[in-house]
C-alpha cells in the first residue's frame, strides 16, 4: 500500500512539473542570442539571477530583479511594454515568466541557455 502511495505522489509530482513547463513555454518567447540581441535594447532587460550572481557578471544594461524580489517589486516593470529576461540557465525565467503575466506582460522573452550561454558584451561589478 504504501508503494502505491508512493508511486502517485511522484506520478503527480512529474505531471505538475510537464505542466508548468509546458505553461512558462506558452507565455514566454524564447529567443536565440541573435534574436535577444536584435531585441532587447527597445524594451526592459531584467536579470532575474540574485545579486551576487548579478554581480559577478551582467548582460550590459540589464537591471537586476531576482525572482525571489519579484512579487514585491512588480510595479519597477511596465507591462505595456516589451520585457527580456535571463537567469542563469533558463529555470527561474520560467518562474519569473509566471509572475510577470500575472502582472499583465504579455510580451515576454527568454535568453536560450541563460547568461551562461550569452557570448555578448556584459559588465562586472568592483
């Protein structure tokens, strides 16, 4: 019996996971290098990552939102506007994609592979 119990609560574990995933796919652009590139000057270009990671290296002219500051400081982002987001590797955007639709962008688009993949000009702290 608790083998069964087991095996539903990871079966509903994995279809909650497809299911988000398959959401933030929905809502959010995601973008190749080159098309970020093209894009991302005419609109708000967030970093999701914490400050620290912010920090240590940020894509030029990015403001830095983490995630987990996001909700309390939705007002700092216009949705009637077009919004670019990166994280380190894709899995917060995801999450950041959520909030700012609940906020009412409609325009949202991820870097593929995150900053680790952003070959572009950035900037450092210190």
């Amino acid at each position: 019996m608790n083998y069964l119990i087991l095996i539903i609560l990871c079966a509903a574990i994995i279809i909650y996971s497809v299911v988000t995933y398959i959401y933030q796919q929905r809502i959010m652009k995601t973008l190749t290098e080159e098309e970020f590139r093209a894009g991302y000057r005419k609109a708000q270009l967030i970093d999701v990552r914490e400050p620290k990671e912010y920090e240590g290296g940020h894509i030029l002219g990015a403001r830095n939102i983490p995630l987990s500051q996001l909700k309390h400081r939705k007002a700092e982002i216009r949705p009637d506007k077009p919004v670019y987001i990166y994280c380190q590797n894709n899995v917060r955007s995801g999450r950041a994609a959520q909030t700012l639709r609940k906020n009412g962008c409609r325009e949202i688009y991820n870097l593929k592979g995150g900053f680790k993949q952003w070959n572009g000009k950035i900037k450092k702290k210190g």
